[in-house]
C-alpha cells in the first residue's frame, strides 16, 4: 500500500485533518490512515481507543458525513483507517471548501469553488441564467451566421431556423428559468466581454518571442470572433503559396487551415471564460500557436489527445450550439481530425501542451521552403555538418533530429536574410537569440557556399543579401 491519490497516511491525529476528510468527500472519497508515518512504517498510536470514539462525532459535527473507521493492526501496533465516501453535494469544514487533486489538498476559491459547486448541482458555468438582459439585446447578426450556418449542417429543422430568435435560443436550451443563459450572451451578444471580461480573442504576429510586430482583437458574438479571426489569420497573418494547376490558381497556407480551424474552435468552445484571459494565437514565420486558458477533464493527460476519446465538452451549452451550425463534431474527433489533416498534406503533426495556464496547440512550418535544388543544397551543407557524428557513434535517429533542427536554423537565417536585407551577422544573432554567434557564423558559410546569400560592403558596414538566382526561388 502506498501514498497515493485516494489515500494519505498521517502519525497522529490532528483536528486540522478533518480538511483532508473534506477534501475526500469532495473528490473521488480516499482512505487516511493514522499511526503511519511518511515512509509508510506502521508507528502505531497509544490513544487509539478514544480516538475511536472521538472521529465519528467530529466528522459528523463538523462535516455532516459520515464515515467508518476501522482500528487495524500490524506487528502489534495500533493504526486507525478512517473510509472517506465520494459525496454528491458540497461538503465544507467551517465554510471551507476543500478538494483532494492528486497526491495535494486545496481550498476552492472563487472561479474554482463556483465551478464546483455548479458542478456538484449538474450544472456547467454555461448553462447559469444571466437575468440582465433581454432577446433585443442580442445581435442580429450573430442570428444570421448560426441560421446560415445550420442551413448547410443539416442539424436544426427548417420550422426552428424561420421562427423567432427567442423560440431558436429555447430550441438550442440556452434559456433557463425564463432567462438567456451565458452561453446564449457569449454566442449572440454583440458585446459579451463587457459583461465576462477577456471574452474576445488577441492575435499576434512575431519575429522572436519578444519581438511584437502588429496584432489585432477580435470582438463580438462567438460566431463573428471565429469568422474574422480565420479570415484574418488567412488574409493578414499568413502568407499563402500560389501555384497553378491547369487554370486553376491554388493557395498553400503554411499551416493546415483545417486543422488550425479546428484548434480555434477547440479553444472556443473549451475556454473558461470565468476567467479573465482572452485566447491567444501567437504567429510566426515558422509556426502558430494557439493558447486557452481551459482545463482538461478530471482524470485525463495530454496524450488522450492523439487517441481515440469520449466528448466531454467544457461548455455543454456553447458546445451545442457549435455543433448544430456544423462547427464542430460532436465525438471528440478534433484533435485527431487536427493530426489526420497534417499527415495527409505532410505536414508536421501538431503539439499540445497543457499545463496549469492553460492548453496550448503548437503547428511548425514544414521545412520545405526553397526549391528542390537550392534545398538539395542545404542538405548537402547539413550533412557535411553532421557527417562526423555517424563515426562518433551517435544513433541515426538522433543525426535525422539533428539534421531537422539544423536544417530549420539555416532556413530561418535565409527568411530573415530575404526580409531584412543588408543584415549583418551581430544583427541576426541578436533576433535568433537561442544560436550563438559562433553556430550562425558556421550557417552563414553553409549558406553562402549554396550561392543562396552573398555579403555586399566592407567588413564593419556590409551586410548579407538574397543572390539573384535564389532571389527566384525563395518563397518570400
């Protein structure tokens, strides 16, 4: 038996752990034991008898449960096991709200204790009536988009889309006791962060992590922050390829537009907007990030991502609505859907990272940037870079990391080279500030040996420019 999410061990009785008592009672119940130390070494106890007598009645005075306790024994020594139960109301010590998480005890507070009690009611933040405002108040537009929207899904009736708004909010269950619930303000409000602070969505374009070069807000209902921030990050932050085949002009974004629609819907409809942060997509030349301050379901990790997983949306009310104007599936299909998509065009897979800030969605530029010869070329320059670490011993799995990372450095140097000609090697350094200036040196000579850049000037004023004949073959 060890120490674990569902049981703590303690060497005496203390009243203060009537919290860790409640903070059971609120989760998924556990076990304490009491006479074991933190190693696990029955100690024993000398008062176990009164003890005995004592917990019921302070667990029922003080929490109102009820919970058995056990006098076990081992090697002679007395221990007591006191069974905590999983409680379907609230339980709270002295008005205190406690809540076991992992192997650690909190106190709920604000957002976090309203959520649980919601919770605890089988209610979600979403679905709480908001009784100041009215079916006027809401925006005519936003009605527009979801009609529209749900005409071509397929998944609400015809009689419910040409009725009125009200009778569409009743339909879609985003009225409750006679009043528009959150979820129907952050959908069909033209204002919803005036009235839940960081409902809007922030985008950004940078050049390094500190280096901010334009951004935007996108506010209004959730149905237009959607449909501006994709035409914007499609129109403003990305710079699509064109090619033709035949007679018909094709435009490549950089990053899969099927999955990056995913992950912004994801983020909509996942967010906790209890919070105060917006949602945040960070773009750059070599990838795009999209961050939420969401919280993953009880019980799951980062990995039930790349797997097959149930739906268990955050926003119950705001996730209906989604899937009814085809916005979303309903089964928990998107981050796979995200991870298909990127295969199939070869790009790469997209990350995700969760931590307590938030869920982050990471997709990396492929590297292919230059043309098949010119990026021949650069792999002739990586491997003479890495050719010796075969003889060193050094996995091949680990050459082709290598090779990939090298090969992204060297493209990054001819991207920034190609938009800020005249560069010199202190001016690079400084933006691509994870290389030392002795690795961007040894790029620069790669680069050079290629004929993709070339250095016009004296040795103090000159700088690095795009040659003539990759100038033709660099997607700008």
């Amino acid at each position: 038996m060890a120490e674990q999410q569902n049981i703590e061990w303690k060497e005496n009785w203390r009243d203060e752990y009537l919290k860790w008592i409640c903070g059971f009672a609120n989760a998924q119940g556990g076990k304490i034991y009491i006479g074991i130390s933190d190693k696990g070494d029955v100690v024993g106890i000398d008062n176990a008898k009164r003890l005995m007598d004592d917990l019921p009645n302070k667990i029922v005075t003080n929490l109102g449960i009820i919970c058995d306790i056990n006098l076990l024994a081992k090697d002679e020594k007395q221990f007591i096991e006191i069974v905590v139960e999983a409680y379907p109301n609230p339980v709270n010590y002295k008005g205190q709200y406690h809540y076991r998480s992992g192997s650690t005890k909190q106190e709920l507070k604000g957002a976090a204790l309203d959520k649980f009690l919601l919770q605890k009611q089988g209610k979600t933040w979403d679905s709480v009536p908001f009784p100041r405002i009215s079916v006027e108040n809401l925006d005519e537009n936003a009605f527009s988009i979801f009609k529209r929207k749900a005409q071509n899904s397929g998944r609400v009736d015809d009689d419910v889309l040409n009725d009125s708004n009200q009778s569409l909010l009743e339909k879609l269950d985003l009225i409750e006791d006679k009043y528009i619930t959150r979820a129907g303000i952050l959908l069909f409000h033209p204002k919803p962060d005036k009235y839940f602070t960081g409902s809007f969505i922030k985008i950004g374009f940078f050049t390094t992590d500190e280096d901010l070069r334009y951004q935007d807000e996108v506010h209004g209902s959730l149905f237009e922050q959607i449909e501006k921030t994709l035409d914007l990050l499609k129109t403003k932050y990305m710079k699509a390829q064109i090619r033709y085949e035949g007679a018909s002009r094709i435009e490549e974004f950089p990053f899969p537009p099927r999955a990056f629609r995913e992950a912004l819907l994801n983020a909509v409809a996942h967010k906790d907007y209890s919070s105060t942060t917006p949602i945040q997509i960070s773009v750059y030349e070599n990838k795009l990030i999209i961050w939420n301050q969401g919280q993953l379901p009880e019980g799951w990790t980062i990995e039930k991502f790349s797997e097959k997983h149930p739906s268990i949306p955050y926003n119950p009310r705001i996730s209906n609505a989604l899937f009814r104007g085809g916005y979303i599936e309903a089964w928990g299909r998107g981050t796979i859907s995200m991870i298909d998509e990127c295969i199939q065009l070869g790009k790469p897979q997209p990350k995700y990272i969760y931590d307590m800030s938030g869920v982050w969605v990471e997709f990396k530029r492929d590297t292919v940037l230059l043309n098949d010869g010119v990026n021949d070329g650069v792999n002739d320059g990586v491997n003479d870079g890495v050719s010796n670490m075969i003889n060193e011993g050094i996995s091949s799995n680990k050459i082709d990391v290598l090779k990939e990372n090298i090969k992204e450095d060297i493209i990054d140097i001819v991207l920034l080279i190609s938009k800020n000609e005249g560069v010199n090697t202190n001016a690079i350094a400084s933006r691509l500030r994870n290389k030392s200036k002795p690795t961007i040196e040894r790029y620069l000579k790669i680069i050079r040996k290629l004929e993709i850049i070339e250095y016009r000037g004296s040795a103090k004023k000159g700088g690095y420019f795009i040659t003539q004949k990759a100038s033709e073959t660099i997607i700008k």
